[in-house]
C-alpha cells in the first residue's frame, strides 16, 4: 500500500503500523539527528503563540524560570499538525513508567523543585509619591511541583512559585499553576483536552508595576486523518485573565486546519477561525468601559525540511476585528492586521545549533481600553562544550503598539520596543540535577517615559526532577 508522491525512506518516515487490527499510515514527524537533543529551545516561545492565539500577553520584567531540555516537546512541535500521530501508537508502546518508585497502579508521580538567584537593577516600580521609581533588588524564587501520569494518554502538572524580594518596595508574591492535558484515540480520531489555572503577581512591561493576574485556560481539540495525507485540525479555546482593579479579559476562538502532505519533505495547510473577546474594566483601569470585539482569522503554514540538519515552519494571515458599541453594534471601525508565526532550527554540526522565533500577534491591554500588536524576533545561538555543559546567546527584539480600541486605525496610543539579549551556561548532573547561570539586559525604549526602563540582570538556577 502506498500514496503517490509518499516515500518510504529520506527525513520524513512514512510507514506503515498496525493500529486497533488495522494497517495504517503512519506519519512520523521529522525532526534534524541531533536536534532531539538540542531542539528543545522552541519550546518555551512556541507554546505560548499555539495555546493563547488572543490572550494577554504581558511582558514580564524578571527572567522567568527556565525548565530544563525537554526533547519530546520540541519533536511534539516539528509534527505535520501539532499534535503528533504516534499519540495513537502510545498505549502499545512498553509502559516507560515500569522502573517508577513513585507508581500506583496506573499513576507515576514526578516531583521536582526549582531554586533561582537573581540580582536585578532598573526594575520599574511606580509609586504615588515616586511614578517613574526604578529599584534594584535580589530575588529569590523557590518552586516545588509534581507531575502525574495519569495511564498512557493523560498528565496533571502542578507548581507553586514562591517569591522573595530584598526591596521593600517590592511585596513578597505566592503563585500556582494546575495543568491537566491529554488525549483519547478513536479510529481516525484523536480528541484532546488542555486546561490550565493559575495565579501570579510580578513586575510587568505594560504597567510598571507588579500585577496580580489570575488565568484561566481550557482547549479542546480534534484530530482527523492524523496518520494519513490530508488531516484535520479543529479546537475550541477559552481565556479568562482576571486582575486586581485592572481589566479582566475573556476570550472564546476556534481555529481548524485543513493539511496536505506535498512532499515527503514538505507539508501545507490553510485554517481559518475567529472568536468574541470580552474586556472589562477596573477601577483602576485608565478607561471606564471596556470595548467588546469580535475577530476572525485566515491563515496559511508550511512545514518544510529540505535536509537533514534543517527545518522550517511558516504561517501568517489576516486578524480582522470589529468592535461594538455600548450598544452592542459594530458601528465603530473594523481593522485589519497582519499576524505570523515563524521557527526555524539549523544543526551545522552535532552539539551546535541556531534558532529562529518570529512572530505577530494580536492580543488585550491590561489596563485601558485598548488591544496590542506584538511583534516578537529571538535568535538563539546553543554550543555545547566538553560532554554536558551548553552555552546560549539570546538577542531578541520585541515592539508592542497599543492601539485604541474605539479609534482602532489610529495611531498607536504607545509603543513599547524593547531590545536585549541573555547569555547563559548550563548543565545537567546526574540526570537530576539541573544548574545554570546567565545575564541578561533589557532596554524598554517606551515612547512613554513613564514605563521606559533599562535593567541588567544576572544569576543563578538549581533544580532537581525525580
């Protein structure tokens, strides 16, 4: 059994496997020899542009805590349509859980906690007294959590973030975050769940000071065809970010792909979606009113690997939004913006690698009635050095236009472009033991000179995964 223009040798392994008694194609997702190892770097940029299509992106100020290399995430990435075929395959794989100590029955429990040391100055905290105070501080973040599998197909993770700062200008800060996600096959089928809560309060770009936000996430997803040439992608997202007297944020989407497998190489796919978002606004809100919207989104990708050490996914589109009145028409202005998404991965060499993120996005402001444009460029230079120790250089460039929700083709009401780069060295003992240390340097050129900041931070992180 075949498929015209499908091989069965080169970068994409195209194969075929008994499913539930039944001969199935099977489409592996091509990932670089190597890469397994090194391509993990996507993973803390391409989550947030997949999961959040319209959510609030705020910018923090703080380096965020970094999880160790997490090789299957990356190659999860590099597959046709998101979500893996060999899902399908999980259940009669060996049970990788057999050694676990911590396994009861269908559960295996994995601890881990986190310790970082940051010593920050230029850190934005407005006061009543002092708007454009600027402090620096130490912080220390301890961050015990545990991840479940829940049998083959299902998996709970959990974390607290505790936060302890030297400035008293500064308040000492408790957070969480409880994930659930997983997926069930079904003949052609793979249907999915994601859902996420959480709460945290750190210093961010857009409001200078630190804010409590509360998030609430749920996904549901569909896969069909996934092991043959054409498949079909379809997911129902919600969005709820809750603040502390600023804007609170819900946003319902779908997004659904159509793909084609082309090429052994070369994979494309067109999708379109749209959704409601709901703003309200605080008491402390600049606005008094929060302007609702409705948007639509066409979009088209590509995955694309011409060699074996190379590849390459592409999308982009239009995001079209119109906003209602108090009346609840839409008789003020409709926009129209460009959005796109780009990663790249490039292996010269084994234990050398180079990374490409871009992207464009539409998201909600948290404090006045307004939507942002985000544009996002990170290059990431890896080296390994002797067998376990890596090395990474990060420069990245961001630019967010706040743009009037009631006036949306005017100019932007802001613009916050910020221009940095984090240097880090980084291993791996034991197979458990995580330890790292970096700089960083962030200048926020803000037209605004209230929230325009230049921080330089460095330190350390230690952690530890059962």
């Amino acid at each position: 059994m075949s498929y015209p223009g499908i091989g069965t040798s080169g970068p994409s392994k195209f194969r075929l496997r008994s499913v539930d008694g039944r001969r199935a194609l099977l489409i592996r997702p091509w990932f670089p020899t190597g890469m397994r190892r090194a391509g993990w770097w996507l993973l803390p940029t391409v989550c947030p542009l997949l999961l959040t299509p319209t959510a609030v992106r705020a910018q923090p100020v703080f380096v965020p805590l970094v999880p160790p290399p997490n090789p299957q995430s990356a190659q999860t990435f590099f597959s046709t349509n998101g979500m893996t075929a060999e899902s399908i395959l999980e259940a009669a794989k060996a049970d990788p859980e057999s050694g676990n100590p911590l396994r009861w029955g269908p559960f295996a429990a994995h601890p881990r906690v986190d310790y970082q040391y940051i010593n920050a100055s230029g850190i934005r905290q407005g006061t009543v007294n002092n708007p454009t105070n600027t402090v620096s501080t130490i912080q220390h973040l301890i961050s015990p959590g545990v991840l479940v599998q829940m049998g083959p197909h299902w998996r709970v993770d959990a974390a607290l973030s505790l936060n302890y700062y030297t400035e008293k200008v500064l308040s000492d800060t408790f957070g969480y975050h409880v994930g659930i996600n997983g997926g069930v096959p079904y003949k052609d089928w793979v249907f999915g769940l994601g859902a996420a809560l959480g709460s945290s309060e750190t210093s961010q770009t857009e409001t200078a000071a630190q804010t409590k936000q509360d998030t609430y996430s749920t996904t549901l997803t569909a896969v069909y065809g996934a092991m043959h040439r054409v498949s079909y992608d379809l997911s129902v997202s919600q969005n709820i970010v809750l603040t502390d007297e600023l804007n609170d944020s819900y946003t319902w989407s779908t997004l659904n792909w159509l793909n084609y497998v082309v090429t052994p190489k070369t994979t494309v796919g067109v999708g379109l979606g749209g959704g409601y978002n709901l703003l309200e606004a605080g008491t402390e809100s600049h606005d008094s009113t929060g302007t609702d919207s409705v948007f639509e989104q066409v979009q088209g990708r590509v995955v694309w690997h011409p060699r074996d050490r190379f590849s390459l996914s592409v999308s982009g589109g239009a995001h079209f939004q119109q906003f209602m009145s108090d009346s609840g028409t839409n008789d003020i202005e409709s926009s129209v913006s460009p959005i796109y998404s780009l990663h790249a991965g490039y292996l010269p060499w084994d234990g050398t690698s180079f990374g490409l993120t871009a992207s464009q996005t539409i998201g909600n402001s948290l404090q006045s009635d307004e939507h942002t444009e985000s544009t996002m460029v990170s290059l990431e230079f890896r080296q390994r050095l002797l067998k376990n120790l890596s090395f990474a250089v990060t420069p990245n460039y961001s630019l967010t236009d706040y743009r009037s929700n009631t006036n949306p083709n005017a100019a932007a009401n802001r613009a916050d472009e910020v221009l940095g780069i984090s240097v880090s060295l980084s291993t791996v003992l034991f197979k458990k033991f995580s330890v790292s240390t970096f700089f960083s340097f962030a200048d926020n050129q803000s037209d605004d000179e209230f929230y325009a900041y230049e921080t330089r931070q460095f330190g350390f992180q230690i952690g530890y995964r059962f």
